[in-house]
C-alpha cells in the first residue's frame, strides 16, 4: 500500500511539476507550483518526516508562494513585452533537456530501480518530538540566543517602518 501511494504521489508530483515550466500564463504556474509543493508534502508525510512536512507546507505553500505571486503581479506580464526566443536558445534547451534526462535514466539503472525494500533504522527519527528533545536539551543555548536576535531584529523593523508622528 505504502509503495503505490508513494509512487502515485512522485507521478502526481512530476506531472504537476511539468505544467509549472509548460504553463502560458504565470499564475496557472504558480498554482500548479502549489500543487507540486502539496504533493511533496504528503510524500514528507509518509516517509515519516513530520517535521520536514510541516516546514515544507509553512515556507514553501505560505511564504515563497505569496512572494512568487506578489512578484508576477507586480511585475504586470504580458506577451506584448516578452521577447521571442531564438531558435538556437530552443535548440540549446531541448539538447540540455535530453541530456538532463540521459543522466537520470543512467543513475536510476545505477541503483538497481529500487528492488529492495528500504528500512530505516530508528523508525522515528524524523518525528517533531525527538528534534524537540535534542533542540532543548544539546542545544538550548544557541536556540535561545537565535530568538533574542531574531526578536531585536523584529524590534528593529518596526522602529524602522514607524512613522514620525512630529
């Protein structure tokens, strides 16, 4: 069961990943962008990384999705102003491509395709929990030092933005 739904999800992950670079219109990529992400999350999910899955979902799918959109939105795309491409610059891709896809083929018969089943050796080592223990147990000091400079620089970027009242 654990193998199919992984290998759905790389299918639904590479096909989503391919209307993102063929997509004519930047926010239709963006959104399949969001699907792409989505997918890579349950595959963190089932590969028992919660933490990785979380982190993925809240950075990638919030933060750099806004951010990719504000840009296509600021930036105002159209196709009267993009430039046509020249026929080497195509031809220049498609033989990239190839190749790209010539090493991929080459390093997936390398490895075999996979046969034998993979275990891992301390089952839960990807869970929040235990990165929870070794955060506030090794390394307390540098993770309470990382949020006193993180809140001086909060602090610092409001005094910055606030306006002067006088």
């Amino acid at each position: 069961m654990s193998h199919s739904l992984f290998y759905l999800l790389s299918f639904i992950t590479l096909f989503f990943a391919l209307l993102v670079v063929f997509a004519k219109n930047p926010i239709h990529s963006a959104l399949y962008m969001v699907m792409t992400f989505f997918a890579i999350t349950c595959q963190y999910l089932i590969l028992n990384a919660q933490f990785l899955a979380i982190v993925n979902f809240i950075v990638y799918m919030g933060a750099i999705m806004v951010l990719i959109l504000f840009s296509i939105m600021f930036l105002n795309l159209n196709q009267a102003t993009e430039p046509q491409k020249s026929s080497l610059l195509k031809f220049a891709g498609v033989i990239s491509a190839g190749l790209l896809m010539l090493t991929l083929v080459g390093a997936i018969l390398k490895t075999g395709g996979g046969d034998v089943p993979f275990e891992l050796i301390k089952p839960d080592i990807g869970l929040v929990k235990n990165l929870g223990k070794v955060l506030f147990n090794e390394f307390l000091l540098p993770f309470e030092i990382a949020s006193v400079l993180l809140l001086s620089a909060m602090v610092g970027a409001v005094l910055l933005a606030k306006k002067d009242i006088n």
